[in-house]
C-alpha cells in the first residue's frame, strides 16, 4: 500500500498508448495523493467512441475538441487549488501543449513500453471500446515527451505498485 500524502495542488496527466496502463496508474496515483481521478476517455464524443471501436484511427481534427475539454478540466481544477491525476494518450507534443493550456504547470507520466507487452494487455482486456487493430497506428503517431517536457518516464514492466510508488515519492520531493 502507497502511504497518502497531503497534497493539494499537483495536476498530472499520465500519458502513453492504448494497453500501458493509464487507468490502472492514474487511479492508484490519485488515490496515493488524495486528489481527483479523471478518466480521459469519457470525455470522447459518441462518435471518436465509434470511429475507435471499429479500428478507425483518429485524426488530429477528430481530437481536438476531445482535447480542449480535457484542457478546460484540468484549468478547473487549477482554479480550484485542488490536485488532479487525469489519463490521456497524449500522443504528440502538440497535443500535450493543448492540455499545458489548462495549466502551465501539469506534469505529464509517460508510461512507456515494448509493443509486444502492450498488445498482450491489450488482448487480455475487456470490454474497452480500443480494440487491438489500433495500437500501430499510436504507436506510429506517438511523440515521446523530449528532455525540455520534463515528463517522468515509467517503464510499464515494473509492477503498479512500483511505479506508483516511485511517482508518489516524486511528487513529495
């Protein structure tokens, strides 16, 4: 069990490709630092939901207003003084510069892995609307956060709960 520590103002966007495990850690991470959860996927329109389910990728234009959402959550909580761990694929620079929109100071989680790791997770989940068919093409569109995003990088073949940990002993430095 990760202890709680009080903190009150962290805005964290843990990020990576579909099957990395972005729901399991942002949970757990929210939960370790009592803030609120935001899952990113229930901000989809029906229709990203549908294009996605029948292996349809999503373009840049499709994304957008998905994003900006998510910027306008996250700018919420900001406002608020209160802490949030939110998940979102966040695939390219341009979109984590949409959701840094919402706050200059988010901090980004990649969750970072080998495709065959991922694609097995992926095949063993269910009832999630991203099916197995799409994750080359995240893996093709994602942009790993470069140096100057100062995002910090798990390695998803440690446990939840190592990483979790490792997260929780970041955020109380």
């Amino acid at each position: 069990m990760v202890r709680v520590i009080p903190f009150n103002k962290g805005l964290y966007v843990v990020m990576g490709v579909s099957g990395s495990g972005k729901s399991v850690i942002g949970v757990a991470l929210a939960d370790a630092l009592g803030v609120d959860f935001v899952e990113g996927d229930e901000y989809h329109s029906p229709e990203n939901v549908k294009r996605m389910s029948s292996g349809i990728p999503l373009t840049d234009e499709d994304r957008a207003h998905w994003l900006y959402s998510l910027a306008a959550r996250i700018r919420k909580a900001k406002d608020a003084g209160i802490g949030l761990v939110m998940t979102c694929s966040a695939l390219k620079r341009s979109y984590r510069d949409i959701l840094r929109g919402g706050a200059h100071e988010l901090r980004f989680v990649f969750l970072r892995g080998q495709r065959a790791l991922i694609a097995e997770r992926i095949a063993g989940r269910r009832g999630h609307f991203m099916p197995t068919s799409l994750l080359n093409s995240q893996i093709a569109t994602l942009e790993e956060p470069s140096p100057d995003e100062e995002a910090w990088v798990c390695d998803i073949r440690q446990s939840p709960q190592e990483i979790v940990a490792a997260l929780v002993a970041r955020a109380s430095a």
